[in-house]
C-alpha cells in the first residue's frame, strides 16, 4: 500500500472577497463593538447633552437672535472630547487580537492585515454621520429661528464631521505603527503639549493656528460675513487630505501595496499640503481694506428702509432686524414729550474697526443729530441699552452730546428707556456696571461712549419707577422743556415729577 503525501494549497480567496462587501461587513460589526465601548458611550451622551443645553438651555437673550456665519463655527468645538475617545477605542478595537495573541490565527483568514485595517478606518463613518446630523439639527435649530441673519457655510460645518474620521484614522495609523495600548493617551497629551508650546512661541501665527483640526475663533462681535477672512474651504480640503493620508498610511504599513492605493495616498497627501498652503496666509491687504471701509463709511454699504418716520441702515444680513429696532424707538418715543415725540431718527449700524474675531469691540459713537447707533447683536440686555441709546439722543439731540449729562436730563433719559419696560427695575439694575440700584454708577450703552448716573439720579429713577406710570407720563410731557434742559437739578425733576427729592448735590463721575 502506497501513501501519497499531498501538499495542500493555499486558501484561494472567493471571488467576492475582492469586492467592498466583506470590508464594509467588518467594518459595520467593529462600529458596532466601537458603540458598545463604555468612553464611547459616556462621551457620546456627554457631547448629546452638551448640544442639547446649547439648544434648549439657552434659548433667550442674544441666543435668540442667532448670526448664522457664527453659529456654522461654533458647531465645531463640541465633539472634542467624542474625538479623544474615538482614538483611543479605534487603536484597542485594532490591537484586540495583538492583546490577546490572536495574531497568527487572524493571518490565515481570507481577508488580509491592510483589508481589515481599512474596515477599522471606515468603522469610524457612522460616528462621522451621527455627529454631522447632530451639526445639521444644531445650525437648523438656528437657522429657523425668526431672528436669525447671515448665512452659513458648508465647509465650517464640515469641520466637526471631519475631525471625527481624522481621529479614528490616527488611531487606525497609530496602532499599526507603534502597537502598544499606552501610545494613544501619550499621543493625545504630546499634542496637547506641542500645540501649548508651539502656541507661545509663534503667538498665534494664522499658519501654525490653522493646522489644529479646529480653529473657532469666537467670542467676538459679529461683523458681516464678507469680512470673516476664514479659510473654511481649504481648511475643509487640509482635514479631508489628512484624513485619507492618515488612513491610507495605515494600510500602506499593514501591507498594502496596490496602485489605487498608493495613487489615493499620494493624492490625499497633495490636498493636505494644497489645503495647509492654502489657509497659511494671513488677512489679505484687500481684506483690511475692506474691514477698514465698511467701519469707517458703513453708509456704503448698508441698506435703509423707513418706519414710523424714521430712517434705519442695517448691513444686508441684519435688514430683518430693524422690524425690531424700530419697537423699541416707537415705543420709547411715544414716552417723549415737545418735538421728541415727533423727531425723525436715524438708526445707524454700526461696526468698529475688525482685527480679528475674538475681540468684543466698542462702537464709536456718533456725533450726528438724530443718529443712534446700533450693533450687530440683539436680544437679552442689548435691547434695553440700545432704549437707553434712543432716549438719550431724544433727549440731549446727540450721543456725543449726552456724555457729559449730571442734571435733569439723565433723569428723563431713563424714564423714557425705563418706562415701557416689562420689569424696569429689574432691568435698571442689569444696565447699570456692578448691578446695583445705590449709588453712582455707568450705564451700559451700544456705542462706546459712557453714560453716569449719579446716586442722586438713580434715587429719582427708582421713585418714578414705583409711581403709576400714566401719572409720571403725563407729568414728563407736561414739563419737557424743563427736564431737557442742562439748567435742571435731578432735585428740581423730582420736584417736578412729584417725587421725594433726594438730598445733595449731583455726585456725577463717581461711578
């Protein structure tokens, strides 16, 4: 008897393993274990909940008035830590057999090391989704409200999503280059480390600013969106380059060698270096320019409608907007008395000078009769300071001329801001610096210019607060000329107004 010892032959792969379906099997079942992982889980509900407070939990005040080219960006900062923690689950979910000295059992499988390292770079797509939808529910909650102006743009809004897949890709390139458990935590705190460092020493530079996943910069007045200067687009172009660089690296180093592969690498690592190139340069000569422009001679570029017999100039964005300015001037003349009650107003927007958008400037004030100025923010305490703005020009003619206002007529000006208000001492006490309602203080104004009050002053504001305002009204309007006038004490208002008159005199510049 003959015993014939045949050699057998390597697996020969099915044809359809050469096809995308067993990647993408493999890589829906790791997104699935992915989901299941306990820092998944915690930090998905922590950025749900975070998202959740931005919509519901602050759905008044200047939230309610949302600028739609700040609202793209502000997207952006939520799923940091979702990102830090999809890192570190991607690299242990491509270690786990490596863990557990699997490795040579997984080699004789019909997919290869670099098709599973692919399938474990696109388990990190659903995730991309489901923030993206969380992006798209979180700027269309914005973009629906009444109040909303500007436009958004897609590539700002792209920037959470992508930051999502380039994270699962460093973790994929991360465990296939340094194989340990322990290198993701020391690569995320390294980071952090060398973009403090670098920070400081290059004092923000637009270039090496622009190279961290996310740059918000927030925080600061809005202006119109042509004055923005952000590279979103080829900020987008950077992350999507380096995304794919990173994945196909990964793959690259597990042993892929195929053309469509080395062609994709070489050509994500193109966008990543045309997309840095890019988004390097700083603000653009033509771009200050037109910041400065659009400061200096906002006439020229806004549009005005009439209301009421009165004139207001918005940037195209904000045009919306003066139905509501146009409320509050309407009301707060309809407390005026003489020809107050009738002045034709100019209601100006206005925008200092733009350095850059973290800064929360002051607008200049005006010396033009009849102009009150107003900013690119509405809604919660502006609205009361720009009734201030309005009372002050009805009465002192002018903002300028306003500033030095200690006598009667600071008096009236809050009356006429105060009067119509739904809580006035409530909101008396908010726009005055220190939120107090004793003694001297400055209030809050939309220009740059200071208004005082003086203790004496703020004591007459609270009595005709307490008084029937129907009573205070007809008393306004039946001494006008003497409450406008610079020759008259709070003391001698108090008298006329029918109020206790406080003792002393004006203590105006102590506040």
């Amino acid at each position: 008897m003959t015993t014939t010892l045949v050699k057998p032959e390597a697996p020969v792969a099915p044809e359809n393993s050469r096809r995308s379906a067993p990647v993408l099997a493999l890589a829906l079942f790791e997104a699935r274990q992915l989901a299941l992982q306990i820092p998944m889980l915690v930090f998905s509900l922590f950025y749900l909940v975070f998202v959740g407070y931005e919509l519901f939990g602050r759905d008044e005040g200047m939230d309610a008035y949302p600028v739609l080219h700040d609202a793209d960006r502000a997207t952006q900062g939520g799923p940091v830590l979702l990102c830090i923690a999809l890192l570190v689950c991607v690299n242990r979910a491509v270690l786990l057999n490596r863990r557990r000295g699997l490795d040579e059992q997984f080699s004789v499988l019909v997919m290869s090391v670099p098709r599973r390292t692919l399938a474990h770079a696109l388990s990190v797509v659903p995730f991309a989704a489901g923030v993206a939808l969380v992006v798209g529910v979180q700027f269309g909650w914005a973009a629906l409200r009444p109040g909303a102006v500007g436009h958004g743009s897609l590539a700002e809004l792209a920037v959470a999503p992508l930051t999502v897949l380039l994270s699962g890709a460093v973790g994929v390139l991360l465990a296939r280059v340094l194989p340990y458990p322990a290198v993701p935590l020391l690569f995320v705190v390294l980071l952090a480390v060398v973009v403090s460092l670098v920070g400081g020493i290059t004092g923000g530079v637009h270039g090496v600013q622009w190279l961290w996943p996310t740059v918000m910069e927030n925080g600061g007045t809005p202006v119109p969106g042509e004055l923005l200067g952000r590279p979103a687009g080829w900020h987008a172009l950077y992350l999507t380059g380096l995304t794919v660089l990173a994945a196909g690296a990964a793959v690259l180093v597990a042993g892929g060698r195929t053309r469509a592969l080395k062609a994709v690498t070489v050509l994500a690592l193109a966008a990543a270096v045309a997309g840095a190139a890019g988004q390097a340069p700083g603000d653009s000569a033509a771009l200050r320019a037109a910041r400065k422009a659009e400061a200096d001679s906002p006439q020229k570029f806004q549009v005005c409608v009439e209301r009421d017999g009165s004139r207001y100039c918005a940037y195209p964005d904000w045009k919306g907007w003066t139905v509501d300015w146009a409320g509050v001037v309407r009301r707060v003349r309809s407390e005026a008395g003489g020809e107050a009650a009738t002045t034709r107003l100019t209601v100006r927007q206005r925008i200092e000078a733009v350095t850059d958008l973290t800064t929360d400037a002051t607008l200049p004030s005006s010396s033009t009769r009849g102009t009150v100025t107003v900013g690119t923010q509405w809604g919660g305490n502006r609205v009361p300071e720009f009734a201030v703005g309005v009372a002050r020009v009805l009465v002192a003619g002018s903002e300028q001329a306003s500033f030095e206002m200690c006598d009667a007529r600071a008096v009236t000006t809050m009356w006429l801001a105060l009067a119509t208000d739904p809580t006035p001492a409530d909101t008396f006490r908010h726009l005055r610096i220190g939120d107090s309602l004793t003694g001297p203080a400055a209030v809050l104004t939309p220009d740059g210019g200071s208004m005082s009050v003086s203790a004496q002053e703020t004591q007459v504001v609270r009595e005709l607060l307490r008084e029937p305002h129907d009573t205070i009204a007809a008393r306004v309007k039946a001494h006008w000329a003497e409450l406008t006038s610079p020759d008259t004490t709070a003391t001698e208002a108090a008298r006329l107004l029918g109020v206790t008159a406080p003792k002393g005199a004006d203590d105006c510049g102590e506040g």
